[in-house]
C-alpha cells in the first residue's frame, strides 16, 4: 500500500506556489504595461524585451534541472537551489520595478530587462526543483492528484492576491505611478520569498540510491532534455498541450490591463476582472480533482481546456458591446482555467514516474526544467503576440501620468488580445491533448 502523504507535506509543498503564482501571474499581468504606459517603451519593443528575458529562462531550465539531479544524486536533497532562488527573488523583483522617474525609454528598458532576467533566474532555481518533487513526495496516482489539488488551490489564491492585490497596490498613487509599481514590487517581493522559502524545506533529505547524472554542462543536458522527449510520449503530448495553453493564458493576462483601461474605461476593472477569473476558480479546483478521479485525470484536462475555450471566445462581442457582462464568460474563463492548471500539474508526475520505470530513475530534474521551459515559453509568448498585436493595430506608448487616446483600431486589437486569440490557441491545444496516452493503470502498473 503507498503511503498516505502527511498534512504537514501537503501544506509546505503547496505554500510554494504562493510564490510561483504571485511571480507567474504579476510580471504577466503588470510588465508590458509599466514599459508601454508608465516608461514609454514601444509596444513592440517591450514585448521583444520581456520575451528576451524569458529566452534566457528557457536556455538555463534545463542546466538547472541537471543541477538538482545533481544535487540530489551527491547531497540527497533538492533543498540547496530552492532557498538560492527564494533568497535572490525578491530583491531583483523590487529592481525591476525601481526605474527612476524621467530615465528615457531605452535607458528603462534596458534597466527592466537585465534586472527581470536576473528576477527570472532565480525564479528557475526554485521552480525546477519545485516541479520535481511531488514524483518523489508522493507514490502513486491519487496522492499525487491530492497534493497538486491543494497546490493549485493555494495557485488560485496567489493568482488572486497578486492579480487584484498588485494592481489595487500600485494604483494607491495615481499621482506618482512610479512610487506605485515600487510600492507594489516591495509587497510582493516578500511574500513570494517568504512562500518560496517555507516551501524549500519540505525537499526531501538523506535521499540515496539516485545514480549520479554526467558531469554537467548546457549541451549535455539539453540533450538529455531531448532525448526525455523523443523517449516519452506523453511527455511530448501534455508539454505541448500545456505549452500553447500558456501562450493563451499569458496572452490573456497580459492584455487585462489593456482591456480595463482602453476597452472598459475603468482602471479598477482589472480588480473586477481578476475576482471574476479566480473566485470560480478557487471554488471548483477541489472539484476537478474528484472529476479526474472519477474519468481521469486527461479527460477532465480536456474539458477544462474546452470550457475555457469557448468562454474566451464568447468575450469577441467585446468589439461590439464593451460592458459588464464581460464578467460572467471571464468566470467560466476561471472554472477551466482551474482544471487546466491543477490536472496536467497533477498528470506531470505520473509522467516522470512512468519514466522512471521505462528508463530507470535520475531524470525527474530534467523533465522539471523542460517543463519550465516549455511553461515560460508559453508565457513569453504570450506578451510577445500581445505586443505584436498592439503594434499592427498601431497602440500608442505613454509616460507617467500621460494620457493618450487610442484608435479604434488599437481598441479592438486589444479586444481580440482577450478573446479570439487565445480561444484559437486553446483549439490547437487540443490536438496534442487528444494523444496523450497515459492512463491510470499504467501509472499504477507495477
């Protein structure tokens, strides 16, 4: 019989995600606005600058994933990289957002990139780690579905704190917004340290029996990270899956902003938005867990997808009656949106441990930094096709407290940025989802 996983275990490990979804939700939602609407960065350029941030991110996940096998093969833990990347954290988090008032774009662009670059890194240094150990917290299908349940509940609440909280934050000065954005990064700084820190200690220790991985180096391991992809079916199938969804997702949560100031005419309405989108959410997450235990963890995936999908796309009449209605299609927005981030997290592990049975042990790092990867992929993305978007239709970049009208057309890029485009990615998700092949009697196989 497996053993049950403790209380303790499953609190510590989901604290984590106050982190991660506190640093994955308000850079998105927050970044390319504060470049195009507070430093007067381009819109292209301020997607081109983000995503490049987030290139490096995606080169160095999988060094980092070979680095904790590493760590984990000589010290028997995880732990090291993790406290790095919670102590490292928030002091570059706060940087990025400490541009001096009147720094010409360039010279605040340039300031914002290399600092979020820095912020990025030690993000991986915690999150590859992160996203290795439930294989190893927990041993069997339902105990892992039951502890990355309640990381994604704890996910949900970061996403709400952080999503209305930041903004509400930085809005407390709308007279100096520059004071606002470092008010807002201090804030937030701390708390994603501090539940990134709480959560390093539940890494297990004194772990023996891990052969140790080749000695370490960039080629090296992205070719092991190749080789899990072309080894592991499913793998590929839920990475892929999960990659365009984060383009959708990061699309959508960049465009909010956007869409509150320009579409809805109203600054808090990016407060309303993010209560509508994660107040389902935080309800129904428990919930999809009892669905995949009932049809699956794949197929509850696949109606989430589905279900978010067709909300997105519901939001199109946008272009035609901007209003509050908007809040009820980006509610069911949240309730998929729950299941598409709880059930392949959960689907995630099942891969590595059925890895480690076709292969042997050793590559639950380098399945966490390719999963990273392909993650912040996702979400680069998704401000990159943003930008994009807001450049065709031709947005206009401010500074300070600078007022500018945008075009109707600009107004409608931003409308599409909500709601055509992701529904569309979402679509295309689907095609890999439908060729995942794992089930949970594979998983469980002996």
């Amino acid at each position: 019989m497996p053993t049950a996983l403790s209380r303790p275990t499953v609190v510590r490990y989901a604290i984590g995600s106050l982190g991660t979804g506190g640093f994955s939700t308000l850079p998105g939602l927050v970044l390319v606005f504060y470049l195009t609407d507070t430093l007067g960065v381009a819109a292209l350029a301020a997607g081109i600058l983000v995503t490049a941030a987030k290139v490096w991110d995606v080169i160095i996940d999988p060094l980092i994933g070979g680095f904790s096998d590493r760590g984990l093969a000589m010290h028997g833990s995880r732990r090291r990289l993790m406290v790095l990347g919670a102590i490292g954290l928030p002091l570059f988090f706060i940087l990025t957002f400490a541009v001096p008032a009147g720094t010409s774009p360039l010279a605040a662009g340039m300031w914002v990139f290399v600092a979020f670059l820095l912020t990025a890194t030690a993000f991986s240094l915690f999150q590859v780690p992160y996203i290795a150990l439930p294989a190893e917290l927990a041993s069997d299908y339902d105990q892992r579905t039951r502890l990355l349940t309640w990381r994604v509940v704890v996910l949900t609440l970061a996403i709400l704190l952080f999503g209305a909280g930041g903004p509400a934050l930085r809005d407390a000065f709308p007279q100096n917004p520059y004071l606002g954005y470092l008010l807002m990064a201090v804030a937030a700084g701390v708390v994603i340290g501090i539940g990134m820190l709480i959560s390093s200690f539940v890494a297990p220790t004194g772990v023996t029996g891990m052969p140790e991985p080749p000695r370490i180096s960039l080629a090296a391991h992205y070719a092991q990270g190749f080789r899990a992809l072309r080894g592991s079916q499913p793998f590929r199938a839920l990475l892929l899956a999960f990659l365009l969804q984060a383009i959708a997702t990061g699309e959508m949560l960049a465009s909010a902003n956007y869409v509150a100031k320009h579409v809805l005419h109203s600054n808090d309405a990016v407060t309303f938005l993010f209560v509508a989108l994660i107040g389902p959410a935080l309800l129904v997450t428990p919930l999809w867990g009892v669905l995949a235990r009932r049809i699956g963890k794949e197929r509850g995936f696949l109606a989430a997808s589905i279900l978010f999908g067709v909300a997105a796309l519901s939001m199109l009449m946008l272009l035609w009656m901007p209003g509050p209605w908007v809040y009820l299609p980006v509610a069911l927005c949240g309730v998929g949106y729950a299941g598409m981030q709880s059930l392949p997290m959960a689907m995630l592990p099942d891969v590595i441990s059925h890895d480690a049975r076709t292969h042997g042990p050793g590559r639950a790092g380098i399945f966490g930094g390719m999963w990273t990867a392909g993650e912040t992929t996702g979400m680069a993305l998704g401000a990159t096709v943003l930008s994009i978007v807001l450049a065709a239709t031709g947005y206009l970049a401010s500074t300070g407290t600078q007022n500018v009208t945008q075009s109707p057309l600009a107004v409608s890029g931003i409308a599409l940025s909500f709601s055509l485009v992701p529904a569309v990615l979402i679509a295309i998700s689907l095609v890999p989802l439908l060729r995942y092949r794992l089930r949970k009697e594979d998983v469980d196989a002996d």
